[in-house]
C-alpha cells in the first residue's frame, strides 16, 4: 500500500467549506485539480460519482462513508487492487483543518508512487487553497 497525505489551516467557516467540497458539479469551477465530475445522487454512501482530474484518467468512484460537516471518504477500482481516499474538516477557531489521504492498493501502486504521487500531493494542496477562495 501506498499513501499519499496532506493537510491545511485555512480561513472559513465549516458549514460553508461543508457546502463547497459537497457540490461535486461544481468541483470544475473551483478546484485546479478537476477537469469535470458529477454525482449520481445524493452525497451520501453508496452514491457512486464520475470525475475527471487535469492530467489523469477519468475514473468512476463511490462515496463509502459520510459524517456531515466532518468526513467524506469514497473508492475506485484500479485493475487489481483499489485506490480510497478520506477527506476530513475540522474547525478550528477562524480556521477550518482540512486533511485528504489517499491509499493505494494493487499491482500499480508503484506507478503511483513514482509517477503521480508528488503530483497529487501538490494538487491536494492546489485544493485545499482555491477551497479557501470559493468559500470566501
């Protein structure tokens, strides 16, 4: 396995970070990192979505876990193994914690190790700033 992790401090309030990071249609609108996305229902587990990040293979994933205002986690498969992440937020004063971890599993792990992990480190880092704008 594989992990790929980071974390940011930054200005808002958690009910309208909440209502951003859940408005998967608008993910494209805001994030660098995505190029298009939908959700195929409610944001709830269980709802499978579809999302395209700039530079990747789109990919078809499902949310397996919800705690409202707090956590998100979801999954997708990759040819023998899975790639999940979790998607944690937390107030904190004025400011809200905001940490994603990504987990690889299977035989591409090491791709994803050499080839998209630096990558995908610095653009959850992309996010967690142009979050910190569209919530403003």
């Amino acid at each position: 396995m594989y992990t790929i992790s980071a974390e940011a401090a930054i200005d808002g309030d958690l009910t309208t970070i909440w209502r951003v990071v859940t408005d998967v249609a608008n993910w494209p609108a805001w994030d660098p990192h995505e190029e298009a996305a939908r959700l195929d229902g409610p944001f709830a587990a269980g709802t499978t979505g579809w999302s395209k990040p700039r530079g990747g293979p789109a990919t078809d994933w499902t949310i397996t876990e919800v705690v409202e205002r707090r956590k998100w986690s979801s999954e997708c498969p990759l040819p023998g193994g899975k790639l999940s992440g979790d998607n944690t937020f937390e107030q904190v004063g004025d400011k809200v914690l905001c940490r994603k971890t990504v987990h690889v599993r299977g035989p591409l792990t090491p791709l994803f190790r050499f080839y998209f992990g630096r990558k995908i480190r610095a653009d959850m880092l992309k996010t967690f700033a142009a979050l910190e704008k569209a919530a403003a």
